[in-house]
C-alpha cells in the first residue's frame, strides 16, 4: 500500500505529465492529468487505443467535477449523487469544457467518483484522472502488478502500490441524458 508520501511523490510526478499505473474497484487502471495533451497522447498510444473513442474521468468527490455538472438538473445531480462513490460511471454532456483528446467524437465526457481509497487519496491530491483499463487494445484488462509489467515492459513512469478492490467488473457506464447502459449492469 503506497504511503501518503508516495502519493505525493507520483502526484508531482502527474502534474509534471507522467502517465502512471493504479489499482482501482477492479482491474488495474492508467491514468495521467487530462489537461495534459502529450500525457494523453502517450497513454492513448500504450494503449493502442484510438482518441475518438473517449476517456473516463475518475476523481475524489463530485466537488471535483463541478465545473462539469453545471446545469444539470436536481434530479440529475440526486442520481449522481445517489451513485457516488463507487463502480458508475456517468456520460455528462461536457460542453467543450473538456479537450477534444478526453471526450473524443463525443458530446459527452465520462465521469466516476471512485470508492477505491488510493484513488480517492491520488485524485485528492491532483484533481480528475483519466482512467482506463490498464492493457493494450484487445486484451483483458490487468489484474495484477506482474501483468502490468507484461503489458507496459516499464514504459510507465510510475505504478502505485496498492491492492484492487472487491469488484469483479470494471464500472458500469451510463448516459446520465436518457439513462441507457453502455456498459455493465
């Protein structure tokens, strides 16, 4: 488990454009600053995965995504709420207050509050990660440290220590607008 100190350490680490490995609710994920675009680039091309797709966002507290979650209606803002922290991930509409290299071809941006307690502690400390699936395109995502290192054969600038969470599946994804399942549940 990383000490408070090691968080801060990779969380410098972040802000200076790293692209890092974490546990998460139930795989191991990759995540670096979303703001950063050679960051993103760098994590897309890891993973071999094309930008239009799109990114997740994890962060500490809904707080942290305040700037996206403006004119949202109460009952919106409740169900989001209601499903916080934990495996739910919500499409938002991001009205262009998120880089096209996060959101891809998307109207929407993908946002968690994660119940993992090194996230949350990592997120604390650098604001919204991206977050996916620590593996190349196509093939299952990481669950341990040893398949990380398979993977990514020490092109990450940092890996978090720490333990995964009790899921057995990455989050559920769903359009916060019309409510379908994209993923999950």
């Amino acid at each position: 488990m990383s000490s408070a100190w090691q968080l801060e350490q990779i969380a410098q680490k972040i802000r200076s454009g790293a692209v890092i490995a974490y546990p998460t609710e139930a795989v191991w994920g990759l995540g670096c600053d979303p703001f950063n675009a050679t960051a993103v680039a760098r994590l897309l091309a890891l993973k071999d995965r094309p930008m239009h797709k799109g990114l997740i966002l994890v962060a500490a507290s809904m707080e942290q995504f305040a700037g996206l979650l403006e004119g949202l209606t109460p009952e919106q803002l409740a169900q989001l709420e209601a499903s916080w922290p934990g495996p739910n991930t919500w499409l938002v509409p991001h009205h262009n207050r998120v880089p096209e290299w996060v959101t891809g071809a998307h109207d929407t941006v993908a946002i968690r509050v994660s119940a993992h307690p090194l996230v949350a502690q990592l997120c604390a400390l650098t604001g919204p990660l991206v977050s996916t699936s620590a593996n190349p395109s196509g093939l299952l995502p990481a669950k341990s440290r040893l398949r990380i290192e398979q993977y990514f054969h020490g092109q990450l600038d940092a890996v978090v220590s720490g333990e995964l969470g009790q899921n057995s599946n990455p989050s559920t994804i769903r359009d916060l607008l019309t409510g379908q399942v994209l993923r999950g549940a």
